[in-house]
C-alpha cells in the first residue's frame, strides 16, 4: 500500500455547512433568532470566495497494537493514544494518519468580529469554520472507505489526539508519523494547529475491522463535536 501523502482539496462551497446543519450543530431552532439571518448571509458571502478545504493521509503498515499499554507501534514510529483508541482499533492492519483544514478565513474573520466587539457574530463564525473541517474531513474519510472497500477492507471511525481521552501531547508524534505534507497544517510547541480549524488523527484498516461508537460515556471531553453528533444520533433516533 503506497506510504505517500494523498491529498484532497475542495472549494469551500462544497464543504460549507448548510443552514440546516449548522442550526443543528448550534441547537438553534428558532428562526426569529438574530443569530439566524447572520448566518443565511455569512454562509452566501462564503461561498462567493475562492477559497479551499485541503487535506489528506498517509498509510501505515501497523506493526504492533498493544491495547492495555495503549500503544501503536509502526517502523517508522510510535503513538500512544491510550487504551481507549487502541481497543476501538484492535483490528487493524494498516492506519491512515490524517491531516485536514479548513484554513485561515474562519478564524481571521471571527477575531476580526471579535475585535469590534461583535460576540455572536465571531462565535458563529468560529462554528462554521469548526463544522466546515468536519464535512471536509467526512469527504476524505469517505473516499477512503470506498478505495479501501475495493481491496477487501474496512475502516474505524476517525479518532483525533485531545479526544477519547487521547493527549494532546501525542500530536508531536502523530506528525512526526505524517511527515512532510503539502497541506498548510503546522504544529505548534502546545501541540496545537495552525490553522486552528483543523483536525488531526487516525482511521484503523483492516479486513475484520469494525465501525464502533465514541465511547462517550467514559469521556471527560464535554464539549466534543462527536458527542454532539451522536447524542443527536441517538435523539432523533428515538
């Protein structure tokens, strides 16, 4: 399996959140909401820009997997994302090693309303930008299910270094792993991103690999876009 950086870039307009979808992610549900004619407008003058969603992977032959230690081990190198992840990728063979972002507009614009005191506005902003990555990202997990698929593997779910209970600190080995990439995506000495709308993490492969649910329940990560996911999952579901 080919060990290169595969990327993917898209128009912002094909990952924007739609109105519908970013209520959703918000839990907005009154129209008379000032926040609402803020977003119709925002999200059309996006869409007139020429800007991109850019990202990718990298696969890797995993060499060892040792759930109680919360170890993955590859010959390039280590993580450690505990033994949360490591049991919810127990089946793998191969893991692809991901990179995605949304890119600077969405944070410059949400310091810009920031700077002029425009509080909702600038959180608005900063949710498009956190929810465009996402379906960005959801794009390129996509693709790689159905290449995948065509060799007679499986995908997990995508899990990301600061969730499911995986350190932050193991980013440094996460890109040390990814290596030189050509996305605008650096890591700083916190260990967080810039751009800061981007995301970072692993996809297990394998050909008994299994699609498990976020382990919400034993997280201490209140605020995590995957929570919100499910438990809207799981509402509209009942």
């Amino acid at each position: 399996m080919d060990a290169a950086f595969r990327k993917y870039e898209f128009p912002i307009a094909e990952v924007l959140p739609t109105v519908d979808q970013l209520s959703d992610f918000l839990h907005l549900d009154d129209e008379q909401h000032p926040a609402w004619q803020f977003i119709i407008d925002k999200l059309e003058e996006i869409r007139g820009l020429d800007l991109k969603a850019v990202g990718g992977y990298r696969i890797y032959p995993v060499g060892q997997l040792d759930v109680k230690a919360g170890t993955l081990a590859f010959a390039e190198g280590m993580l450690a994302p505990r033994p949360q992840v490591c049991g919810y990728l127990r089946e793998s063979e191969f893991a692809a090693l991901f990179l995605c972002t949304a890119g600077f507009y969405f944070t410059e614009e949400s310091h810009a309303y920031n700077d002029r005191d425009e509080i909702l506005e600038s959180y608005l902003i900063d949710a498009m930008g956190s929810s465009t990555v996402e379906n960005a990202m959801n794009r390129i997990q996509e693709m790689l299910s159905r290449d995948m698929e065509q060799q007679g593997l499986h995908i997990s779910n995508r899990y990301s270094p600061g969730y499911c209970n995986w350190p932050l600190a193991d980013q440094k080995n996460l890109f040390a792993l990814i290596g030189d990439q050509p996305t605008p995506v650096r890591l700083g000495e916190s260990c967080l991103m810039t751009p800061i709308k981007s995301v970072s993490g692993i996809i297990g492969i394998g050909s008994q690999m299994k699609k498990r649910e976020y382990g919400c329940a034993i997280c201490e990560n209140k605020t995590c876009t995957y929570r919100r996911i499910l438990s809207r999952s799981r509402t509209q579901a009942g």
